[in-house]
C-alpha cells in the first residue's frame, strides 16, 4: 500500500528506531513451589496440585485412549543406562521429607521418627521400607492406633528382589509418608512403582515425576526390576508411551 495514497488524518506516526517499543510482553511469573512452601513448614497449595494431577491423568488417558489393549504401537524402554544418566542429570539435593506426588510424602528415617511432624502433615499411613533395621523404630506399636504401618523388609542391595512387594506396597495409599534409612533407594523404587501400577505412567515419566521435589536414586538392582515392571504394563497396555 503506498503510503502516500493514505489521507494524512489517517495516517499513522511512522515509529522511529529510537522509540521506546509499542508492545507490551508480561513476563511469565512462575507459579510457587509447592516443595518451596514444605520446607517453610506450609502445606502445598491444593490448586497448583490440582492442575498437575489433573495434567497427568488426562495425559495418561489419551494415551491409552490411542494405544487400546493388544495394540502394536510400542515405544521404547529405557536400559540401566538411559536410566542412571537421567538420575544423575538431577540437582542433589533432599530434604527430611517432600511431597512428590500429591498426598504421597518421599523421606527419610528422621522424619519417619518425628510422630507430630506427621501429624501436622496429616500422614494416616506410614510405609517403611527398611522394616526391622537398627536405624529405624517404625513399627505398629511405635505409631499406635493413630497412623496405620505396613514394614516391607528391604537391604538396599542389588540383590535383594523388591519386586515381589511392588503391588502390595502400591495399595497400600492414603496420605502416605513412603521412608527407607535415607529415602533415595528403596523407598523411591517403591514410590516409582506406585506410579506406574495406579497412575499409568512409565518408568522415565515417574522418575522425572519425582525428580521435580526429590532427588532420587535406587540402586541398579531396584532398577533393573522396575524396568520389568515398566515392560510388563507396556505389555498389558496399562501405562503411557514416551
């Protein structure tokens, strides 16, 4: 359009490279950390969970929604070493207790210990996963009539088979503290398989999952059966693709 042709009443100011942008972008405020807020002693706010579980749900739903039952569409699952790369990718660091996922709080034997720190998160169930182990006291008679207890009796070694408690200790959720010695092993592999048996995410989802509130790292043992758990329900037809 020529310009000139333009009546000058219409015409707009030309903008001068020296001229202060005419467009406005608002910057992105990000939403506050729920994990942020644990550690100040604050419950995570319920909207921003919400929005996430919902998120999840709905992801995992279209997925199964376009690969039905018995279908051919597979994809990939990661090797020991895809994994370990991923786990290692992860910021270090780890406090007594967070909230991975909502009501599922991921920690250690200290916080397992703290019987009114609990109590202010609302804990109803306490899984321990180093049951009868010197460094923790987590048993029926420790926590009362007050907090149901399941013990799963496991050595944070490469050959202790976790697998047979996978499903036993992903039913077992309420408003759940999940703990082992440290709450980066055992514990996490059993958080992993919660996720992946009632929420239908793979094992690398579940495992970025909960890298977004705790770092994690069970040991290749842990591993390796978590990964027949995640060919398993692929194989059923009951978790996301990548």
């Amino acid at each position: 359009l020529d310009r000139s042709s333009v009546p000058l009443h219409k015409r707009s100011p030309p903008l001068h490279p020296s001229a202060p942008s005419q467009l406005h972008l608002t910057p992105a405020v990000p939403a506050e950390s729920p994990a942020g807020r644990l550690s100040k002693g604050a419950r995570p706010s319920s909207s921003s969970w919400a929005w996430f579980f919902l998120w999840s749900r709905r992801r995992a739903m279209v997925s199964l929604l376009m690969s039905p039952r018995g279908s051919e569409r597979k994809w990939k699952i990661p090797s020991l070493q895809d994994l370990e790369e991923v786990l290692h990718s992860a910021p270090r660091s780890c406090r007594h207790g967070d909230e991975v996922w909502p009501n599922l709080f991921l920690g250690d034997m200290f916080m397992s210990h703290d019987k009114f720190g609990l109590y202010q998160l609302g804990i109803t169930h306490v899984l321990n996963a180093s049951h009868g182990k010197l460094c923790c006291k987590g048993s029926d008679d420790f926590y009362g009539t007050t907090v149901k207890y399941y013990g799963v009796p496991a050595n944070d070694l490469p050959t202790f088979d976790l697998s047979p408690y996978f499903y036993p200790a992903a039913d077992f959720h309420y408003i759940l503290f999940v703990h082992c010695a440290v709450g980066v092993s055992r514990s996490a592999a059993l958080v992993l398989a919660y996720l992946m048996i009632h929420h239908h995410l793979s094992l690398l989802s579940s495992i970025r999952c909960v890298q977004q509130k705790r770092w994690i790292f069970p040991n290749r043992g842990f591993l390796r059966q978590l990964i027949g758990l995640d060919q398993k329900l692929q194989d059923d037809g009951l978790n996301e693709p990548e």
